[in-house]
C-alpha cells in the first residue's frame, strides 16, 4: 500500500501545492500559474485558510488521485507555535492587524479551520502542521546530494522566526540556533522596496539597482540601526516600522524621501539599494561562517526568499568555508510545500525506511500533449504549422533576431523560468534589452536577463571559482570572462556579471539541444533567457502561452513541436499597426 502526503503552503503568499507518493515527488505547483493571480493571493491576517485549490487538484490529477486517497496532509506553519510569541510584541503596529492581540487572534483562528475544510473537500487521513521555517529547512537538505549538511534559511518571518540555523544527517533535521522577528533580513528588503517605489515583491529589482550605486554612500545610515555579529544581527523595530506604512524614520535617517513610483530613479536610490545588499552579504557570509563553525560540515543547504539573492550566494559560497553549496530553486514560501512534504515523510515513515531524496531539476509542474496543444491551437481559431526539427529551426529564427516563445515539456517549480517556459532571444544583441523590456516584458531598463548556457561551457565563458549545484537554477551571480563580454551584451549586467542557468542534456535534453544548435550557427552557447509573461505569472497552460503570445509582441512561439508566427495571427483591426511594428 502507497504511502502519500500532500504538503501544503498557504499562510501567506506563494500558496503551492506538492505531492509525495511512497516518497518519490509526484508534482509541485504554485497556484498563481493557474489562478493567474501573482503570489496567489496578498499576505493579509484574515486569508491564511485560503487554499491553493487549483494546485491541489493539478497535483492530485496528475497522480491519479482523490483527496481520499491522501493520507498526510502536512501544512507548513504551525499557529501554536505562533500565538505564544506574539502576545509580547512592542513593535509599531496597525489596530486589528498584524501584531495586535485581535489581528493575531483573527490569524491563528482561520489558520485552525484548515483542517476541517480539508475534511468537507473529502480527506479523510491525518493532516499535520509544519514549522514553517523547518519546512524551509527540508525543503532545502532533503533534495540536496548531501547525507549531512548546515542548514541555513532565510526569509521574512515564519510563525516566530526569520532564520533557522540547522543540522541534517540522513532524515534528521536538528535546529541549532534560531533568530526572530523583527530581526528579519526578508522584511528589511521589502520594506526598502516600498521605500524606494516598488512593491513589497520587488526585491529583484532593488537586487539589479544595487548594481549601479556605491554602498559606501549609506554605510553608517545602515550601520547605525542594524547591528551586526558573527552568529546574528539586530534591526531596531522603531526606526524600520515594519508592520506600519509608516516611512519617516528612514526618510529622516537617509534624507532621501520616499520614491513615489511615478518618479525617475536618482543616484540617491541606487545608493541605497547599494548599502542595502552590502549589509546582507555581510550579515549572511557571517551566519554561514558560524554555523560552518558550529557544525563542522563542508556542506551547505539554503532556503528561505533571502536565499534567492544571487550576488550575496556567489560571495558566501566562494568566499565563506563551504566546499559544496544547495540551494532550494523554490527558496521563497512555495518551497515549503515540497518541504512540509518531505519532513513530514522522514520524521514519520523515514528511519528503518530511509532512502535519499535528490531534486535535479525543477520540471515539476503539468505538462501537455501534442494533442492537447492542438486541441487549444484550433479551439483559439490560430494559425501554426508543424515543425519536424523544432529545436534547429528555433535557433535558426533567434539567431537572425526574432523574439521567441518557448512551451516545452512540465512547467518548472520556482520563480525562475529554466527553458520550459521561456522568452528566448539572441544575446549577441545589444538592443535586444531594451526591445524585450520595453515591447516585450514591460518593465525597467536597469533590469537584466539571464543567460542559459550549455554546462559544458560555463567556465569559458564565466569566471566561476567553485562550482555550485545552485548555477543550474539562476541562483548564482557570475563575472563574465571579459574576452567574451562585448559577445554577448544582452545578457551582462552593469558590474559585469551575469546570473546563470548551466543547461544540462540529462535534465533537459531538448533545451540543451536549442542551444546547442544556436552555438553551431553562432558560435555562443548562450541564449538570453527570461520568463514567458507580460506582468502575470508564468503562462502555464498551451491556452496561457497563446494569449500571451497574441497580446505582446512576441515574435514568434515554440509550443510542442508547433510553430506560430505573428504575423499569421493578426487580426484584421490591428494588423497594419502590428505589422509596421515588426517591419
């Protein structure tokens, strides 16, 4: 008889759902690529009980399965552990919310029903609450090539905590130290985000603007409520305000006022987002440095949102102690689905049953059909042909200019897009950013793209000093080799680097292929590789890809061995402005 466990992540954002039949992972899915909301729904105190139904029943429907047929439920938050801490905040807070004894209250409430909605949908197995940082922790060891490694994850906050320092050996998970809120690496980044004209989920773009500031400009500001150590930090709640819009502490500390969004980014700005990613560094290659210290392993797992910061991984990882680094592709909240999951199975079926667990890619989500696709291609009435070779004509259409779509095989688990659901261009093309910023993806010039390279290639073209498992999933910052720059402008960032996907032939053959392809015609094994959307999630479905395809302008789109070109599929109203557009 099979042993299955539905994991679960929905406290706050990045509601996703993961299965685990006999502890092989099934599927794991965010729900924003199919409710076509992004995050899947705000972090607010009265939705904790909102479930990510639509990535539940994908899970469940690629295995075969009723919520009957589940044994564990296992949830990645424990509100317990939560109403116990909470009582004695002091920090800023808003009337009813986050912090107070009635938003608290209100929160831990809707949490406890979840249980019993799982039970009117039809489960009728055991469902367990996961800490949520733990759930982190073995999101990030379980999957890795490692039978013992240091854990450190990294987020906003959990139900207590913003770090948890661990140790795993086999299917053991053993916390060592634990920082809590509001010493919080993760809300101090969205907190700056907002201050500086973004949203609370722009953490990358300040990442990219950091590039063009000095961090000297603002080192004593940050220095001067942040304190630093080598096993922890501590942020003053007064002054950052983090449960409160309230900006004036840091306005009157910086003397720079709040960015509205409207308004053009200054030095200032990129000064600060400058000094802002100085002191993560800081604070994480300091918590690396100690828990190698502490555990004595050579090697290290990463999980938690702050763990999606590839300049500060490439510098904790070759500067910092650690021979061998792992870092969760799903490192935000949607990862603790995979890793409710699997903490659930070691600690409750593991021991006599142990056997290891190694996470090569993250082709987790659905996939479709060659039928299935044109079962969509005619149903949206658009024209396409059938390509034998889709792979070389595709790099034959990138490598004379074109914008490409590309839907291949299962969608990916994580923020990153890794060449199932891609936008693919030339990156020797130096207004190539501008065209896919501005025509394509709609967002700022200061942003970069990521270049795929084929593995086989990736220290000639990258100055990369210790290899890391976490390149192949766009976790790590690389310096370009400066013979190869002016080669592929596309994709160099300001500071030289590029954040990288190393492409392999044995996790994704037919991608590795394209590139190879394009590099036979060129001469680069590179592609410029951004996520297919236009300011929604990740396009999932054949149908998301096509829409998305019409409304933007996309040259051309790669689903399944199908090809559809622009130009065929204009519509009478627009087709002389459109195809003027792509004249």
């Amino acid at each position: 008889m099979s042993f299955k466990i539905l994991g679960i992540n929905a406290a706050y954002h990045e509601s996703a759902a993961s299965l685990l039949v006999d502890g092989q992972l099934i599927a794991s899915i965010e729900e924003e690529r199919l409710n076509r909301v992004k995050h899947a729904k705000p972090a607010r105190i009265d939705n904790p009980d909102e479930l990510p139904l639509g990535a539940i029943m994908e899970c469940l429907r690629m295995a075969d399965l009723s919520l009957a047929d589940i044994d564990i439920v296992a949830y990645s938050f424990d509100p317990k552990r939560r109403t116990a801490h909470h009582a004695n905040m002091e920090d800023p807070t808003t009337p009813g919310d986050w912090g107070t004894p009635a938003g608290e209250y209100l929160f831990c409430s809707q949490l406890l029903s979840v249980p019993e909605k799982f039970r009117r949908l039809g489960f009728r197995g055991q469902f367990h609450w996961v800490e949520h940082a733990r759930a982190h922790a073995a999101s990030a060891f379980y999957p890795a090539p490692f039978e013992e490694a240091a854990i450190l994850s990294v987020d906003g906050i959990g139900e207590i905590e913003s770090v948890l320092m661990a140790y795993g050996k086999k299917d053991m998970i053993t916390p060592v130290k634990q920082i809590v809120y509001p010493n919080s690496l993760g809300f101090l980044w969205e907190k700056f985000a907002k201050y500086l004209g973004h949203s609370e989920y722009d953490a990358c773009k300040i990442m990219s603007l950091a590039s063009f500031g000095n961090p000297a400009t603002y080192e004593k500001q940050f220095q001067s409520f942040i304190q630093t150590g080598k096993d922890g930090f501590e942020i003053d709640p007064l002054l950052i305000c983090f449960r409160v819009e309230d900006y004036a502490p840091l306005e009157n500390l910086f003397g720079v006022p709040r960015r509205k969004a409207t308004e053009a980014l200054r030095q200032e700005h990129m000064d600060i987002a400058a000094g802002l990613q100085q002191i993560t560094t800081t604070i994480l290659l300091a918590l690396t440095r100690h828990i190698h210290e502490v555990t004595g392993s050579s090697n290290l797992c990463l999980a938690g949102g702050v763990a999606l910061n590839c300049v500060a991984n490439k510098i904790l990882f070759e500067e910092g102690p650690f021979e061998h680094i792992y870092i969760q592709p799903a490192a935000n909240d949607a990862g603790t689905s995979l890793g409710a999951a699997l903490y659930t199975y070691y600690n409750i079926y593991g021991g006599e049953h142990y056997r290891p667990f190694e996470l090569k890619h993250t082709y987790l989500g659905p996939g479709y059909t060659d039928e299935e696709i044109i079962y969509t291609l005619k149903g949206l009435d658009v024209n396409y042909e059938q390509v034998n070779d889709i792979e070389k004509t595709v790099a034959a259409l990138i490598s004379e200019g074109n914008v490409v779509g590309w839907f291949q095989g299962r969608m990916e688990f994580g923020p990153r897009a890794l060449g199932n659901r891609s936008l693919l261009a030339d990156p020797r093309n130096p207004e190539m950013i501008k065209r896919m910023n501005r025509l394509v993806k709609h967002r700022e010039d200061h942003r970069p793209f990521c270049p795929s390279v084929l593995e086989e290639d990736a220290t000639s073209w990258f100055e990369i000093r210790k290899d890391a498992i976490a390149s192949r999933f766009m976790l790590m910052a690389y310096p370009v080799n400066p013979s190869r720059q002016d080669q592929i402008p596309a994709v160099v960032h300001v500071d030289g680097t590029c954040r990288i996907q190393q492409v392999q032939s044995a996790t994704n053959p037919k991608y590795h292929r394209l590139i190879s392809e394009f590099k036979a015609i060129t001469g680069v094994p590179v592609l410029l590789n951004t996520s297919f959307n236009d300011r929604e999630p990740i396009v999932c479905t054949p149908e998301d890809a096509i829409r998305t395809f019409l409304k933007t302008k996309i040259d051309y789109l790669a689903i399944g061995n199908f090809l559809l070109r622009k130009t065929d599929n204009l519509t009478a109203g627009n087709k002389k402005e459109a195809v003027a557009a792509y004249a």
